[in-house]
C-alpha cells in the first residue's frame, strides 16, 4: 500500500487512487475503487456524481485521510486546512450551535462568525443545542463548522440528501454563494445531476462498483450566469450519455 | 412532602423500638443527637468528620482519576484489555480487608498506605465503569475531530468528557458510598483518629449511643456533598439534555 498524502502548491488537488478493496464481515474482499484519477485547480469546484454505493464517500474518506488503506497518491491543497460536511452533521450534542463551530475554528474572528450565520441564517440558533434544530438547520451547522476554518479544501458529502424540496433549495442557493465568494477548492459528491450542474466547474461521472470515472465533464459558463434552460439541457444531455453506464 | 413523612416515619420507629430494646442496646433518637451535640461541642466530631471526610475525597479521587485513565485505555486498545482483563478480575474479587491488611503490612500503619488501599478497592469499579463508556464512544465523532485536527486537549475535554459522563456519575455515585464505608474499616484497623477509629473505641466500651452519633453525623455530611456538590454538577454536564423535544 502506497498511501501518501502530500502538500500540494497553489490549493491544486490531485487525486490518484488506482486501487481500493473492502473487505466484508464475512472475509470476502471486493473492490471498490478502480483508478480514479482527477484534478482539481484552486478554487475549482468539482462534483462526483454516481448511482448510490459506488463508493463515492469512500472517495472523500480517502481524500480527508480518514481511510489510508488504498493503493494511490492523493496530493492535497491542505496546508492544515480541510472542511468537510458529512452525510450526517455530526455536531456534539452537548455543545450549543456557537460553541460546535468554535471548537473547530477557535480563532475566527466573531465578524467572520456573524456574516457566516447571516447567510446561513444562522442567527436565531446560536445558542440552540443540537437536539433542538431540524436536519436542515443541523446541515446548515455543520456546512458554517466547515467553513468557518477558512478551508482550502472543502469536501461536501450529499449536502443537500433528505432535505425537502423547497429547503434544498435554498440551501443549494447558499451553498452556490458561500463558494462563490471564497477561493476555496471544493469536491462535492452527489447522486443528483441537478444539485451538481449548479454548483460544480467539472463533473466526474461515475461507473456502478467498482467505481471508475467514465466521463469528465468541464462547464463552460460561469455558475452564476448558467440560466434554468441552460441547466436543464445539461443534465439532459448527461443523464443520455450515462444510462448506458448505471 | 412524601421524603418528610418517610423521615418521620423512620424516627418514629425508631423511638419504638428503642422503647422496647432498652437504652442499653438502642438508644432513642433524642439520645443520639444530644451525643451528637455533645461531641460537635467538645470540637472533637468536627475534627474526625474532618479527617476522615479528606481520606474519603482522596481515595476517591486518585481512584477515579486512574480508573478513568486505565479504563479508557482498555477501552481503546484491545491489546491493553486483554492485557488488563485477568488483572481486574483479580482485583475486584478481592475481599477489601485483604488488600487493606496486605497495605497495612507491606506500607506500614500510615496514612499513604491506608489511602491507597482504599483507591485500590474502589479502582476496578471506575475501570469497568469507564471502559464500557469508551467502548461505546462515538465514531462518528472521532472522524470529525480528526478531520477538522481538534487538538487532543481539547478533544478529550469536549469530544471525549460528555460522552464518559454518564458513566463517571454512575461510578462516582456508587463510588463515594462505597469508599467511605472501606476508609471506616481502614482507620479502625490501623489508624489513630477519624470516624473509623472512634467507631472502634466506642465498641470496645459497648457505647451505642456514640456509634449511632457519629455515624449518623456522617451521613449527613455526604448527604449535604450529594446535593450540594455532586447533583449541581451532573445538572450542569447534562443541561444539554434538558432541552431536547
């Protein structure tokens, strides 16, 4: 196992797994992960989009060093500095909503602090505890935790997944602001094609187990400036060229 | 209103049976608080609650520090537990008056080796305590810590802590009953004052009044520690969840 991860230069992700196996209760080992190899500019956003279970979150685990036993390099933008929002918020249930995101960012400054609760629309909840906020308000939480770090690299794993319609997207609206004005290199993973055209710079489409990256796909227009039809010839244009593959 | 009428309950059965076991074997609750008057007077009750109070608190409290240390540990690392396991097993068989005696032998009569045998009786409780509350920690939650490179201070205080509290109270609460009954025993064996002591001298004379008063004195003193100090405490590491829906 050549696990390595290193410092890159000018917030540059490079992902290279060539290689990732699972081994199940039962002692059978299978693979997961079959070269996945991608690259991410500075401040570049970049979405993974597969069926659910290819392995997508087993991608970002790699990435976040969490899971080291692959085959590959992962040369990250991380100088320290990694923000990641989980499936699940993972907040501490004993800490209110103000203390969960300083225990992270002790040293924010509270202006930054404040801006970022605005946005998020934060403010009423900060000294809330976790028990006491709905998932959304919890996925809002942890996504201020993570940036409030200052990131260089911003892992998101389905940010938006169990949200009702009208509360994904607003948070989608939030989350295209937030990374719209922070030079922040972000990898977004997601089973939605919709959620990834309006935030992602590059697509990576993904294969059913064992995971392999079919088709990079670069948008054009800036994301501020993408219109609905835009948006909706796109992912049709996508979900034609993938039903073939899932 | 109902813990009232329970005490009064208690007292007056008390009185009654002191009535029919005669002064000699039972003294009257009345008799016993007038010991207890007499002897908080002379100065002489506040001096062995004194003693005996900071043997309590520092058995206890090396007990609890060190079986939160090996407990987490165990808890953590599979090698340490089945390192650990034989070794706690022993431990926790092993009748109190043997290992205070073994103290008593190998440290001599002093006040080292009486505390350490107390910490050493309550010690495999915290580590059983404590290890089925590592055990039980939040995966979830050490990823995010370390994700977000929370400094291990900090990650044991905030992280680590909340999630051991139930256990430490459950430990602590059993704990300080049962470190101040052991502390008894070890003054009576082989130390020359505390509660323990003037238990032992008081049996010698057959005086009963005088081991109900002192008995009775500390009980109310870790009664008053209880509410006083332990239950603000446990209100304070669980507010959290007072709140929940």
């Amino acid at each position: 196992m050549n696990d390595t991860h290193s410092v890159g230069e000018n917030g540059h992700l490079k992902v290279r797994i060539t290689h990732k196996a699972f081994t199940a209760a039962s002692g059978e080992r299978f693979d997961v992960l079959r070269d996945i190899c991608f690259d991410l500019g500075r401040s570049e956003v970049g979405a993974l989009v597969g069926p659910s279970g290819c392995g997508k979150t087993t991608i970002l685990r790699i990435i976040a060093g969490l899971d080291i036993d692959f085959s590959g390099t992962i040369t990250s933008p991380l100088s320290g500095r990694l923000g990641m929002v989980f499936q699940e918020p993972r907040l501490l249930p004993w800490r209110t909503v103000n203390d969960n995101v300083r225990l992270v960012a002790p040293s924010i400054a509270p202006e930054m602090l404040a801006s970022l609760f605005q946005v998020l629309d934060l403010e009423a909840h900060c000294l809330h505890y976790p028990s006491e906020l709905s998932v959304g308000l919890a996925r809002r939480v942890a996504l201020a935790r993570a940036l409030a770090i200052d990131p260089a690299l911003l892992l998101l794993d389905e940010p938006l997944v169990s949200l009702d319609d009208a509360l994904a997207e607003r948070l989608l609206a939030q989350l295209a602001t937030l990374i719209e004005t922070r030079p922040i290199t972000t990898l977004l993973v997601t089973h939605d094609l919709q959620e990834a055209v309006r935030l992602a710079d590059r697509i990576f489409l993904l294969s059913a187990r064992p995971a392999q990256i079919v088709a990079e796909i670069p948008l054009a227009t800036p994301r501020s400036t993408r219109s609905e039809q835009e948006i909706t010839k796109i992912v049709d244009e996508i979900s034609n060229r993938i039903s073939s593959h899932w | 209103m109902v813990r009232l009428i329970s005490l009064t309950l208690f007292l007056a059965i008390w009185w009654l049976a002191s009535l029919f076991a005669g002064p000699q074997m039972l003294p009257g609750p009345v008799k016993v608080l007038t010991a207890i008057a007499v002897q908080a007077q002379s100065g002489d009750l506040f001096f062995q609650l004194g003693v005996t109070l900071a043997r309590v608190l520092a058995a206890f409290t090396i007990a609890m520090i060190a079986g939160t240390a090996i407990g987490l540990l165990m808890g953590r690392v599979k090698i340490a537990d089945r390192i650990g396991d034989p070794w706690l097993i022993v431990l926790l068989n092993l009748p109190a008056l043997v290992i205070i005696v073994l103290a008593f032998i190998w440290g001599g009569l002093t006040e080292i080796a009486g505390v350490l045998a107390v910490a050493i009786n309550k010690l495999p409780n915290t580590v059983v305590a404590v290890r089925e509350g590592a055990r039980a920690l939040d995966t979830s939650l050490d990823e995010m810590a370390r994700v977000f490179a929370v400094p291990r201070g900090k990650f044991f205080w905030h992280v680590v802590l909340p999630q051991l509290a139930p256990y430490l109270v459950a430990a602590g609460r059993s704990g300080l009953s049962l470190v101040w009954k052991i502390v008894l025993i070890v003054e009576l064996l082989g130390r020359p004052n505390g509660i323990g002591f003037q238990i032992g001298v008081a049996f010698q004379l057959f005086d009963v009044t005088l081991i109900l008063a002192y008995a009775l004195a500390f009980v109310t003193v870790i009664l008053i520690i209880e509410t006083a100090v332990v239950q603000p405490i446990e209100r304070h590491a669980f507010r959290w969840r007072k709140r929940a829906p």
